[in-house]
C-alpha cells in the first residue's frame, strides 16, 4: 500500500529545493527551482509550482506541506515578517501555501527545519544540545534545547549571521555594517575572491571565473583551493578562521554538546572547517576545562531542510517518523 507522505520545502537565498517525503523520511522526488532575482510574487509562484511536481511524484498520498524559508517568521500566524537575502516581508505565507494547495502547511525558519533534520537524523543524531549553522549565501542558526528546537519570545531566535564582529565593515543587507555572514559566508569568499583577482589576474579561480576578476565567485575559489592553488587556499583559510572565531563566541553563550555546519559554502570541506576548528579551539573560553565540543559537517547534505520541513510536518498531522 503506498505510503502516506508530505513535501518539504527548503527556500535558500539563490535556489529552491521541493520533496517528496515518506513517513520513515525516504525522499521519493526532488524538484529544483533557481530563485536568483526572484520578486515575493514570482519566489510565491515558483514554490507552489515546486511543490506540485514533487506532489504529482509522491509514492503516496500527500497529507501536508512543511517549508523552511530565509525569513523572520511570526510562528502564531505564518506571517514570513523579513528576510535578508531574499524580497520577502508581510507576506501571509502559511495561509497562501495553504489556500492556493489545499493541505495543511507547517512553516518555520529554513535555518530551523535543517537544524531539525540534522538533529534527528544527520549529524546531530544523539546529542540533546545542538547548534546548526548553515554556511551560504548568509549564515543562518538554527537551535536545539533539551530535545526541542528553541525559537525565542517572538520566534525570530538564531538570527546569529547578524551579530554585528566588525564595527564599521562590510554592508549587510539587515542594513547594519560588520554583520557576522559578511565576513564568514560564501558572500565573504565571493568577495575576498574578486579583490584577490584584481591583484592576481592569473590566480586559477581568474581563469575558472572566464578571466574576468569580477565573475569570481566563492565555488570558483573553492574549486581552485581543491586543485591545490595556494591564494584561493588562504581566502577560505581566512573566512574559516573567522567562521570558528564567531563560533567560539556561540558555544560560550549556549554550550551546545555538538556544533553541525551546512549550507552550500561547506563544499570547500576541511578546506574550510579545518581553518574554523582551529579558530574555535583558540578562541572559545577554557578549551582545557570544558568537554570538547565537536564541529562536525552536516550528514544531509542538500536535502536536510527538505527533511527536517517534512518531519517537523508529520509530527504536526500526527504522524512522525
């Protein structure tokens, strides 16, 4: 008898990512959609038509919709208040999933359904005190308590990209200067990157970019770190160092038993997490005291907020994995 499922939902800053999910957390469909310079109009439509195709696929009967979106979101109403890295405010996002589908809709930062998935079934797995960072376009955080995701008063919690570790730096698009996630995300390679080029023009990642110092991006200096070049090595030296520094500060305030890093800047691999556990480990207080804290890779890879959407919308409809 086929099984009964739900789609997940993982909305990122430059792409969109559907599935068709089963009850013991089988993805059956994955439906891909670019959201790169997306308005709130078109980001509504292209998640709608997502999660069609991934409906249509489903082995079984759909019985309801999870979404994790880059958004402050207002957890008694669905109401995706802000967000930094797409254009998306005062949008009723629970009640327009819901009318224009027709199923149930559970909807939840995205940076707090990957937590999720990693905690129950990734990397996190076991623990009972986690702390997620998806490391992307921005940096995003999710948070795990005794068991349960932690969403603070008003469910805006976990907003950690936007401590502000450089007064006076680069502009964030919160609009404050110096933002942890410009100077520690894949927005930070890309630059580091493109100022590089313009130095050394016959860098690698220059050439992997067409030669054009200004289409540099953070995947081109991460594929020339993996090739061995030294300067593309050194940026993602440099954005881990101050990922494990910013880090450091996080495990003070929460003392997580483990720390779970994802998000699409973690391709580089301990090209860069080595550099951030190093930092950590200089950095965060009384490392000679305290149990150590593992930094571990996300286990889910691309798929732990369409995961941790689905599970968190089974456990709403009654039926978890």
């Amino acid at each position: 008898m086929p099984e009964d499922c739900v789609v997940g939902v993982d909305l990122g800053g430059t792409k969109l990512l559907a599935a068709a999910v089963s009850a013991d957390l089988g993805v059956h469909h994955r439906a891909l959609r670019s959201v790169a310079d997306a308005n709130q109009a078109e980001l509504v439509e292209l998640c709608i038509d997502a999660v069609e195709e991934a409906r249509a696929a489903a082995p079984g009967q759909v019985r309801a919709l999870g979404f994790g979106i880059p958004c402050l979101i207002d957890q008694e109403t669905g109401m995706a208040v802000m967000a930094v890295n797409l254009p998306i405010h005062d949008l009723r996002f629970r009640d327009v999933m819901r009318e224009r589908l027709g199923l149930p809709v559970f909807v939840d930062n995205d940076a707090n359904v990957a937590a999720w998935g990693e905690f129950r079934f990734g990397a996190g797995k076991g623990s009972t005190d986690m702390l997620l960072l998806t490391v992307g376009t921005g940096i995003g955080g999710g948070i795990v308590i005794g068991g349960k995701l932690f969403r603070g008063a008003h469910g805006f919690a976990a907003e950690v990209g936007h401590i502000i570790v450089e007064p006076g730096g680069p502009l964030c698009g919160c609009g404050n200067l110096g933002c942890w996630e410009q100077v520690a995300s894949g927005r930070a390679i890309d630059r580091l990157g493109r100022a590089a080029a313009r130095e050394h023009p016959e860098a690698r990642f220059v050439e992997l970019a067409g030669g054009d110092p200004e289409r540099v991006t953070g995947p081109a200096v991460t594929a020339a770190a993996k090739e061995g070049d030294a300067l593309a090595t050194g940026i993602l030296a440099e954005v881990g160092r101050r990922l494990g520094e910013g880090l450091a500060g996080l495990v003070n305030v929460l003392d997580p038993d483990v720390v779970v890093i994802g998000g699409g800047a973690v391709d580089a691999g301990d090209l860069l997490l080595e550099p951030a556990r190093a930092a950590f480990g200089d950095s965060v207080e009384a490392p000679n005291h305290r149990p150590a804290v593992p930094v571990l890779a996300a286990a889910l890879g691309n798929d732990a907020g369409a995961v941790g959407a689905a599970d968190l919308a089974f456990l709403a409809v009654g039926s978890p994995a």
